[in-house]
C-alpha cells in the first residue's frame, strides 16, 4: 500500500502537480534556470543545465512535532 501511494505521489509530481498531504506537507516542483557554477575542488566553472527540482514544505503541526523537546507526539511519550 505505501508502495502505490509513493507512486501516486511520484507521478504527481512528474506532471508538475502540487501534493499536499494533511499535517505533513507539500510537496512541489520548480524549474531552476540555466546557470554556471563552480567545481569546489578546483574553481572551475562548469554549466548546470536547467532542470526542475522537487521542493518539501513542512506542515505546521510536523513542525511542532519534530520540534517538541518532551518527546510527547498526540499527546502520548515515547
């Protein structure tokens, strides 16, 4: 099952669609431009062809769950 809805997902984000998933996050695509950058080992530039990158926005309540320094998630300690 997690399988078919990771695939779900996958596929909605190659037709350039916006997943949401209640009190966990979005997920989204961007283009990112053609543009030089540098080999950090040698200073050499190199091209970075466009391409498009997946971005992940957490939800508000993730958030204070991976934050909460008590360990306490939906109210029950583990």
């Amino acid at each position: 099952m997690f399988e078919l809805v990771l695939e779900q997902i996958a596929a909605a984000l190659e037709n350039g669609e916006t997943v949401n998933l209640r009190a966990f996050g979005r997920f989204t695509t961007r283009k990112k431009r053609e543009r030089v950058g540098r080999n950090p080992r040698t200073g050499e530039a190199a091209a970075i062809t466009p391409r498009r990158v997946m971005t992940f926005k957490p939800s508000p309540r993730l958030i204070r769950q991976v934050n909460n320094h008590n360990g306490a998630v939906n109210g029950a300690k583990h």
